[in-house]
C-alpha cells in the first residue's frame, strides 16, 4: 500500500514540477517574442548611423534609400539613369571567388596585391585593418555587379516578372545597388571600411526574406500553371515542370543569392572577435 502511494506522490510531484518549467519557459519565450518584435520595429523606423532616408521612384513605386550622408547624389535618380547604372554594371563580368581564395583572403595572403610589398602575416588568426579594406573594396567593386546581373533577371523572367513578390525582390536588389553605389568606390580608410560595413549589415539583414519572397513567386506560378492560366507564347497552357527557362532562372536567382550572402557573411565574420579554426565563416578543419 506504501509503495503505489509512493509512485502517485512522485507523480503529482513531477507533474507539478513539469508545469512550473513549462510556464516558466513560456514566460521566456513571451519576454523574448516582445523583444524581437521591438527590436523589429526599431529596425524598420531607425535610419542607420549616418545615413539620411532618401525617396526615389523605380518602376512607378516609390523606395525608400539610406544613402550615407557623404554621398554627392540628392535628386531622386530618373528611370533612365537607374536602367543605365544597372546595364553599365550588368555589361561587367562576375568575378569568382572560391572558398581556398575567400580563406587566404582572410589570412592576409594577398595583400601584395592591393598594397604592393606587402607581407603576408603567417597564418594570421585575425583580420587586420589593411584585409578589412582590402575586402571592402573588392565587395563595393563586386556586388554592384552581381546585383545588376539579378535585377537584369528579374526583369526579363516571363510570367513571374509582374507578380508583386518578385517585383518586391526587384525593389529591394535595386535599392541595394543604389547604395553600395552612392559610397566611394575606394575604401583607402578605416572610416570608409565602417561606413561600407554598417551598410552591408542592413543589406544582409534586409535580403534575408528574398528566399521566401521568391518561393511565393514560383508557388504563384505553378498555381497559375495549374489553372491553365498560363500559355506558352501562343501554344496553349504549359506545365509548371517543363518551363525549362523559368527553372533555369530559378537556378541561377538561388545561386548568385547563396554567393552574395556568402560574399557578405564572410567579410562581417571577418570583423569579429576570431574563433579557433574559422576564418571568417570558413572552418579550417572541414574534410571534404
């Protein structure tokens, strides 16, 4: 008779245990809700430090800019200028960058080629000034050009061109292109790095739904598809599956995303405090 009377005590005990973790643990997780929700809404109304909100208009919408305040452009950029900016960048070849070469960047293993004679410090576990700047000036080069390629992408998909999530990605591509352009294109100071640093942040952190917004896109697609609301230039209604030119944009979009935000991620790891084995976001001790 004790011992049932044991267990069903032990029981009621770890059942109330249970719940005074359980409603502490929600409790946390409310404290921690409010606080991304703050801190959400503190990033969508604050302007970054030293930045000024600047109003254009792109493809008879009008966008939002932070624009540093050293930059020499105050008028709202006409249709025309923006189309010829992004075909003067978009005309200019990719330059690839592979993990092995992203790595030494980060050692400083080629700084002789920026800076002359310099020598490349052995191994080094943590970024320097001149390969913060070094590989600032390599991404204000860069990722105009890559953007200028995606923007040229998106507006020549048939089909999803006009569909508001990926005019909405559009938005945002051509509003990052507008500002890494509106900085000086040689990043020779430390005052340079952190300006172009503070503005690649908001970049990254703004771009981070791109992959949802263009996954509604294609979800769109394969529903209109669906409905036989979508023809192939005059052949009658298509399969989502054998729109081979969409999925190869598709393809290239997500690829050129994942090298962007590999390209960004790398050089704002690069920025903080080292961790053992990583250069940047690249593990040293990673076997293939």
């Amino acid at each position: 008779k004790i011992l049932p009377y044991y267990f069903v005590s032990l029981f009621v005990k770890m059942k109330a245990l249970l719940a005074k973790q359980t409603t502490r643990k929600m409790a946390q997780l409310s404290t921690m809700k409010t606080c991304l929700q703050q801190n959400a809404r503190k990033m969508i109304i604050t302007t970054p430090m030293n930045h000024r909100i600047h109003r254009t208009s792109i493809g008879g919408s009008n966008v939002d800019i932070f624009r540093p305040l050293t930059t020499t452009t105050n008028e709202a950029i006409s249709d025309s200028k923006l189309k010829d900016l992004i075909n003067k960048h978009a005309q200019r070849p990719q330059t690839g960058a592979s993990l092995e070469t992203l790595m030494k960047t980060g050692r400083g293993e080629f700084l002789h080629v920026t800076y002359g004679g310099e020598d490349s410090p052995e191994c080094s576990k943590v970024a320097t000034d001149k390969i913060l700047m070094q590989v600032a000036g390599f991404l204000r080069h860069e990722l105009p050009i890559r953007l200028s390629h995606r923007i040229q992408d998106l507006e020549r998909i048939p089909e999803m061109r006009e569909m508001s999530s990926v005019r909405r990605v559009k938005d945002l591509y051509v509003t990052s292109l507008l500002e890494l352009t509106s900085v000086d294109k040689e990043v020779s100071t430390m005052a340079r790095e952190e300006e172009l640093a503070r503005l690649l942040e908001g970049i990254y952190e703004r771009h981070a739904g791109v992959l949802v917004e263009m996954a509604r896109g294609a979800f769109e697609l394969r529903a209109a598809t669906r409905k036989k609301s979508v023809n192939g230039g005059g052949s009658g209604a298509v399969e989502f599956d054998s729109m081979k030119e969409t999925h190869a944009f598709l393809d290239r979009f997500y690829l050129s995303r994942i090298g962007i935000r590999v390209l960004i991620g790398q050089y704002l790891s690069l920025r903080q405090p080292p961790v053992p084995n990583y250069v940047g976001i690249i593990c040293s001790q990673t076997s293939p």
